[in-house]
C-alpha cells in the first residue's frame, strides 16, 4: 500500500522528477530513455550491480523489442553478441517437427541472457549518460503517489538513516515482488489472475545443446524444454507437480527424465553436465489492470506476470519500458499527457495477448501429462495441426514472434 508521509524531519531528501524503482530491464530502459531526454531520474536498486548483471533470467527477446531498443541507441553489445534462432522443435509420439518460423515470416528472435541486457542497459545509463542509481537500497517504501507531490523513501546501506526523495512520477518496475505493486493494489487495481496447475523444475547446465533451436517435449511423463544459453550453457525445464521440491531432482533423475521427455527417433543424445542451478515455478499469471494510479506508473512483472510458458516477459517489460520512458519524457519537457494518459491501455493490449497465447501453449504442453485422455487427444490433435495446415502454421509463428498488426 502506499504509506504516509514520512516525518518532516526525515533527513537527506533529495528531488528528482523522476524515480524509478527497480534496475531490471525495464527500469533501466525507462531510465535510459529519460536520461536520452535530458530528463534526470534515480534508480532505486535493493541489489548489488553485481548481483543483477549476473542474476540468471530470460534469454529470448523478439524481434520487434531489439529493434525499439536498437532505435533508442540501447542495443549496440545486443547486436554485435546475441545469437538468432530462426526456428523451434517439438517433440511427441517419438518424433522430432521443426517449425521454420522464419522461413515463414521472414523473422527471428534473437537470444540473449537477461544478465547481458542488464550489464548493457546499467552501462548506458550510469557510466556513459551519468545516470544516478543507488544500489543496495532497503526497506523502499512510496507515498502520496495519489497527489502531485509524490516521494519515495529508503534505507541507505552505507549510514542506515532513512533518506526521502521527492519527485514528479514514480517508475515502478521492481517486479512482482516488489513494494510498487502493493503499493497500487487493491484500492486502485484489480488484479486477474491464473493458476496453471503445475510446476516447472528450472535448470541451467553447464553443458552445450546439440543443436541451437528451441526444443518442446511434450511427453506423457509431463513436459521438457531446452533453450541454448550460450555456447556453455543450457536451460533446461522439467514439469513437475506444483509444490515440489529441487531437493526431489538429484543429478541422475533430472537427466534421466530430460532424456526421456525430450527422445525422438533419428536425434543425437543430450549432452549432459553439471547443474548450476536448479530453481521450482509453480505456473501462474496475474496481470494489474489499470497499470496506473496518479503519479505512480507500473511497468514489467511489477504490472503483469507471465510464466515462462512462451518466452514473452522480459519481452513485456521492454514494451512497456519503451511507452513509460516516452510518455515521461514528453510530459516533463514538453507537458504532453497523452502518453501517460493512454499508458496503460496501449500496454494492455499486447499483454492480454501474450498472456491469452501463453494459456493456449501451456495446453499443448501439459495435456498430454494431464492424465485425461480427452486433453491428450486434443493437444496432439493442434500439434499435428500446426504442421498440417499452413493457416494454422501462420497463426502460430504470428503469436510465437509477436507480430500482429492488432498490437
């Protein structure tokens, strides 16, 4: 919830127009869009610089989201370092299908870990556009975001003092376990949410892919995914039961079952290796609906979750980064409020979507391991669809790639 005042006598206040919280992808977009504008703001981070530039995350940006960064003078190392995938694979009833979206479409995606775009995107702003930003922050707290004299509060890391920084807007991009969400919810929002009913095992290994696609398991046992990472390192995902524990999954199970999920004929084996993390995801979705109230602004998983189910978040944070720095910057310089009036109905639409994809794609994946025969027959039913129709093949890559007019 947004809190009181703090005392008048708090000491070290400081005024910026605009404070952002959260140095993620889309705080450190919206920042760097603000700084670009010659507009000052504060980054209000509770990690290290180190933490966030290694924190392992989301690796799959789409086309259009490196292109928006690319304009915006954000996506130089992106360019010159990330790979491109021009196609994904399924695997069920012991056969391998490639999906050549590109071949297609004409696009790719580009994959690049998330700790990459953070290193890039703290660059631009701290050390080549100057950039203010705070690391190590504690106990954030934001108040009277519901008048024109907004503030937000913090414990300095170095004094322990509680220091107040008065501002025009707040950015809240501090993700979903953030204090802005709260902050704004429930009085001002309401929030949707979806519960998918199972959970993912996620692994990073330290073992290359046999090949640099997308893979999708979709098996009785349940569904494995594969995504390169790089030419080290691969992720890996496990259906689980929701509530599991990594402690469940040593070494051999996880490998076992990865080599079993993800079998078909006529493939080279997986190669193994170690696991360098192994993380549990009960699947859900929630998304905040209106992504403002006042003087406070959302953005990313602060605003909307999507699971991992189709690669579409740190995609979402870009979107919305790119609309929320731009409304900023063209009210504080110019006093133009359209941006931030239709903030978070432009963004909503693309969000809405994604997430009514991510429902559909996570039927295919766990249908078959749903125990049903009736969901089994029907997720191989839209399975041998795709590569059977080319009307349905074009709806697919359209939504896969997130090319639709209609956003």
């Amino acid at each position: 919830m947004t809190h009181p005042s703090p005392h008048p006598e708090s000491p070290s206040r400081d005024r910026f127009p605009v404070v952002v919280i959260g140095a993620g992808p889309a705080g450190l977009t919206v920042a760097g869009l603000l700084r670009a504008a010659s507009v000052d703001c504060l980054v209000l981070e509770t990690e290290s610089r180190h933490f966030i530039e290694r924190r392992p995350r989301a690796g799959v940006l789409e086309e259009w989201a490196v292109r928006g960064l690319e304009q915006r003078g954000l996506a130089s190392g992106l360019l010159e370092r990330a790979g491109r995938q021009t196609l994904c694979e399924f695997r069920f009833d012991d056969s391998a299908h490639r999906f050549h979206y590109t071949a297609l479409t004409g696009r790719h995606h580009f994959v690049y870990p998330q700790p990459l775009l953070v290193t890039d995107l703290v660059r631009e702003y701290a050390d080549v556009r100057g950039g203010e930003i705070r690391f190590g922050v504690r106990d954030v707290a934001v108040h009277d975001t519901g008048t024109d004299r907004p503030s937000v509060s913090y414990r300095c890391p170095e004094t322990g003092r509680r220091r107040v920084v008065h501002c025009d807007f707040v950015a809240g991009c501090d993700g979903a376990r953030g204090v802005s969400r709260a902050a704004l919810a429930p009085r001002h929002a309401r929030i949707a949410r979806h519960d998918y009913g199972v959970g993912w095992l996620a692994l990073l290994a330290e073992a290359p892919a046999s090949a640099d696609h997308v893979l999708f398991g979709v098996h009785p046992d349940g569904f494995a995914g594969r995504m390169p990472r790089g030419p080290r390192t691969t992720r890996y995902y496990l259906q689980c039961p929701p509530g599991d524990s990594p402690d469940n999954w040593p070494h051999e199970r996880v490998w076992t079952q990865l080599r079993r999920r993800l079998a078909a004929a006529d493939t080279p084996p997986l190669t193994e290796g170690p696991l360098l993390e192994k993380r549990m995801l009960d699947l859900h979705d929630y998304v905040v609906e209106p992504m403002a109230s006042g003087r406070l602004f959302l953005a990313g998983d602060a605003a909307h979750l999507t699971a991992p189910i189709a690669a579409k978040g740190m995609n979402l944070a870009l979107h919305d980064a790119f609309l929320l720095g731009e409304a900023l910057a063209a009210y504080l310089t110019t006093g133009d409020e359209q941006g931030l009036t239709g903030y978070s109905r432009a963004c909503l639409r693309r969000v809405w979507d994604y997430q009514e994809f991510s429902r559909w794609l996570a039927e295919v994946y766990h249908g078959a391991a749903s125990g049903d025969p009736y969901r089994a027959g029907t997720t191989l039913a839209r399975l041998r669809r795709l590569f059977s129709s080319p009307t349905a093949a074009a709806s697919f890559a359209e939504q896969y790639l997130g090319t639709g007019d209609h956003l």
